[in-house]
C-alpha cells in the first residue's frame, strides 16, 4: 500500500482474518475511513514477491463476520 498511497498508506491496519490456501481466497479486516484506498491498491496490484498476481474484491461488508 505504501507503493501506492505514500507513507500514510504504509500505515494502513489491514489484518488478514481468514485464508483458504486452496481456493487462494482471504477475508480481510480494514478500518471503515480506509476502505477505498486499500480496495484500489489491492486492485492495482501486479506482482506480489515477484510472482504475477491479480486480485478481486468479491463482496464487502460493514457488518462484523462471525466464524
């Protein structure tokens, strides 16, 4: 995100809640007033450690998930 957004970007709090290595999918937790600026890095991003990579936002939520 610093890429992107500068040093204020870099600190973003972005907690990683779930990852499912098989489906390659995550749910992620940002704070509300964050929400657009890391849904546009994310998108943006093209290589991730160097490897290609894409990523798409399926759904979001204002309400808190229960596992």
């Amino acid at each position: 995100m610093q890429g992107f957004f500068g040093a204020i970007g870099g600190q973003t709090d972005l907690q990683v809640i779930k990852f499912d290595k098989n489906q390659k999918r995550a749910i992620l937790r940002v704070h509300e007033e964050f929400v657009t600026r890391t849904r546009s890095a994310i998108t943006l991003i093209g290589h991730f450690q160097d490897i290609p990579c894409h990523f798409i936002i399926r759904n979001t939520s204002k309400e808190q998930l229960h596992f």
